[in-house]
C-alpha cells in the first residue's frame, strides 16, 4: 500500500502564561500532520511589537518543548522569517488561530493556509487581567 509522505505543520505564538487554549490549538495542529514545529516569538522580537511577557523565552520555548503534541520549538525573531522556515522545515501546513485569518496568505504559494478558531474564553491578557483585578481587590 502506498504511504502518504509525512506532513509538517508549522505555527508561531507568544504562548506566554501556557494556557488550555493553547494546549488545545496545538493538540488540533499536532493531529493535522506527523511533525509540529512552534515558532515562539523571542523577547527582542516581542519588544519590537510593544508586547511584555511574564515569562521570558527560554521559559516559554522550554514548557512548549515538553509539550507531547509539539516537536520543535524555533525562534521567531521577525516578519519576515515565516517564507524561510517553510523552506528550511520543510512545512506543508502553517496554521494559526483564527485571530490571525487572512493575515499569512501571501504564503499559500508555498504551503497550505488554516487558521483554526480560537478556544473561548481565555487568553494571556485575560488572565493577566484577571490577576490584576484580584490584587486590587485584595488592597
Ligand atoms: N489561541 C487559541 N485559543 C485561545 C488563545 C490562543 O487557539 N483561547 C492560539 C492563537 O490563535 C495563536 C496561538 O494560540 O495561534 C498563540 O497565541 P498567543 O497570542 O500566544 O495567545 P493569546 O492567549 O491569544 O495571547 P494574548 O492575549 O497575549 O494575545
């Protein structure tokens, strides 16, 4: 019987503060092909884009590393570097949440686009917000 060639998915985030919805964005891209490569951002990369983290990136890039569902944690330092790790990685897929639909599909000459939607009800700045309003709360 013949076997269909491997598929490897490419995706990139903060993934600052690991939540369930990230866990459950990478279990869905992790099922998608045989091999998942995460893109986290870094801390300079980050500061170009006015983003804090809680967690600087070695923090981050090690929990997504002992992630089951992720295989290879890079770094993302720019823009421009998606066009580049799909060649290097050779990626088939690169997906997103759905935060970010429509805004990569320039790359569909080179892999295939999906944007997943988004688990509700949390994110980062939730949660950061939430622990701002209970250390008010708490004066
Ligand atoms: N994501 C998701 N469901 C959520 C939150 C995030 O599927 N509830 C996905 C995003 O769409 C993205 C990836 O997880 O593809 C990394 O998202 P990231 O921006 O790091 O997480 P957020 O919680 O959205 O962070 P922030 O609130 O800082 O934007």
């Amino acid at each position: 019987m013949a076997q269909r060639p491997a598929a490897t998915v490419l995706t990139y985030g903060t993934f600052d503060l690991f939540h369930a919805g990230h866990v459950r964005l990478l279990a869905r891209l992790a099922q998608m092909g045989d091999r998942l490569i995460v893109g986290c951002s870094t801390d300079e990369f980050n500061a170009e884009k006015g983003k804090l983290c809680v967690t600087p990136y070695e923090g981050r890039a090690e929990i997504l590393r002992a992630c089951r569902y992720v295989d290879l944690v890079i770094p993302e330092e720019s823009w421009d570097q998606k066009r580049r790790d799909i060649r290097t990685y050779n990626a088939d897929i690169f997906a997103m949440g759905s935060d970010w639909t429509d805004r990569f599909n320039d790359l569909r000459d080179v892999c295939e686009m999906v944007y997943l939607p988004r688990t509700d009800n949390i994110s980062t700045t939730e949660l950061k917000s939430r622990v701002l309003a209970r250390a008010d709360a708490a004066k």
